[in-house]
C-alpha cells in the first residue's frame, strides 16, 4: 500500500550524512546524492521530511500542488450535489448543461462514466500545449469554451477504463453551471470551509517550487495548475490531507453508498480505501485513506513533493 519513497530515500539521505565511508558506499554512496528532493511524507502517524534542494524548512503546513488527487475533491464535489438534488450522477450530463455540446452522444454520456474514466471520451489532438501557453485561467468554464470542439467520443473505449483528465474539466464546467459559482468557489464552500483546510486553495503555494531538471518554476508553469483546474489544479499540506479524511461526514450513508461505485474506492474483508495520486509541473503526491467498516478512519498516507525525479 505505502510509497517506497520512505524506504528508499528517507532514511538513506537522514542516515548517510552521519556514517563512516563504508556505511555510505554500502547504501548506495554519493548516487543517491545526486538526487534533490523536496518531500514530505505522512506514514504510521509521523511526519517524515527531507530537503537537500534549498534551505527551506518544511513541516506540516508546507503547501505543494497535489494534480489530480483534486479529482476527489470533483467527485466529493458532485456527491454533494447530488445529496442536495442539484443533479443525479446516474442522469446524462446535457440535462444539467444545456446540451453544451454539438455531439449529442457527448450530451448524452452518463455523469457517472465520465466519473469512471468510462465515457469514451478523448481528445482529437494532443492540446496540452495550451495548458503550456501565457495565460492563466479563471474557472473551469473557460477551459472548456476553449477546448470543447477538440473533444469527440472513441466508441471502442466506452465502457472501458481509459484515464481521461479531461472529462473532469467537463464535471468542473458542470458544477459551475450548477451553481453559478466557479469550482474553486463552490469546493471552498462546501469541503475547505467545513473541514477548516485553510491551506487548500488554487493560490501559489507557500514553498518554493521546482520542474525536473531542478529549475524554479516560472510564473507560466505555476499558470499550468490554473488549466488543470477541476482534473489538478489545488494545493494543500500534510495538515490539511489529515483533515480531508473526515469528509465522509459531510455525505449522507446514502451517498456514501454511492462512493462505493467510483474508482477511488477499494475495500477488503476488513476495511474500505480511498486513493488517489497526482503530478503536475512542479508536484507529485500520493494520498490513501483507510477506514473501518464503520467509515471511521484508521489509517492515512500521504507523499507531497516537488523536483519530480
């Protein structure tokens, strides 16, 4: 279940610095020196740091983007929703968007598919170099207006698992049109707020950021997250993941039900999982959450990083 990160790294790097040159070849010497990390982890209730990019000091409220686990945050967004009646997640997505798109068997996928990565949908090209361009976008809405005609459907995927980031551009576009607030807006209100995550936000985070070849990041790769949006964009802190675990008792027993029919979910014999990773330009981070078969939390993972190797 865990990263091999704590393994691996961790206690290498701690350990290293204070042993005799022996030790220090035997646990793999100066190579895993040339490796530069800024990450944090959460494992067995202990908060683990190592840093050896600058001289920054990191602790539990050190904020780090963490890309697609945003996407359960979407889908806790949309349980929500549909505890309210705003939506039913089992309905097509064109009742809820004014049959948006030209391709009426886009309008007529199911939420819950598009949830699942089970829709069909892909893009025609490859636009990620738009997420690349000078500019930074203000909520899902305009992402879409941008990109909707670059969306079709491969019949041969429907029904099948294929990853697809941007169907959950469209779920955020679909949240917005709900409730005429932008996803930000709407997942503050109803997740960060009640759950006191003050270090969750779409914001700059408050550490200092690198790209894979160690670099800084420029202030066009920290827009890259703004185009993520509902699929990446947010940030957060070791505090703030523990507290997320409690979202379940913002959802109904009904709606926890449902939970159980999307891909974030596991269980066993003795216990469910709720998981998810992520990367995004200047980020990687890996969550999983265990709870008893009572949803009561047992157990929670983190890994937060950037300098993504």
């Amino acid at each position: 279940m865990y990263s091999n990160m704590y393994n691996k790294y961790k206690t290498k790097y701690i350990e290293l610095k204070n042993t005799n040159n022996d030790i220090f070849n035997q646990m793999g010497g100066y190579k895993i020196l040339e490796k530069k990390f800024k990450m944090i982890e959460y494992i067995n209730k202990k908060t683990y740091i190592l840093n050896n990019i600058d001289n920054e000091k990191l602790d539990n409220f050190s904020e780090f983007p963490i890309g697609s686990i945003t996407k359960i945050f979407t889908i806790i967004s949309l349980l929500l929703l549909h505890q309210d009646k705003k939506i039913d997640i089992y309905d097509n997505i064109g009742i809820y968007i004014d049959n948006y798109f030209n391709d009426k068997d886009i309008n007529n996928i199911k939420i819950i598919d598009i949830i699942n990565h089970k829709s069909g949908l892909k893009l025609k090209f490859d636009n990620y170099e738009i997420g690349r361009s000078k500019i930074k976008y203000n909520c899902t809405t305009e992402i879409l207006e941008k990109s909707k005609n670059n969306i079709i459907i491969d019949k041969k995927l429907i029904g099948t698992f294929s990853y697809f980031n941007f169907g959950y551009i469209i779920l955020g576009f679909l949240i917005e049109n709900i409730t005429n607030m932008t996803y930000s807006e709407y997942v503050k209100n109803n997740i960060l707020i009640p759950l006191k995550m003050n270090n969750t936000s779409i914001e700059d985070c408050n550490i200092t950021l690198y790209d894979g070849k160690y670099k800084k990041l420029n202030k066009y790769q920290k827009w890259e997250r703004s185009f993520a949006s509902s699929a990446g964009e947010l940030k957060s802190c070791i505090d703030n993941l523990k507290k997320f675990s409690s979202f379940i008792n913002l959802l109904k027993n009904k709606t926890l039900l449902l939970l159980k029919n999307i891909y974030i979910f596991r269980e066993n014999e003795k216990e469910f999982e709720i998981s998810h990773n992520g990367g995004i330009v200047g980020g990687k981070s890996e969550i999983f959450i265990t709870y008893n078969k009572k949803w009561i939390n047992k157990n929670i993972y983190i890994e937060l990083q950037t300098a993504i190797y």
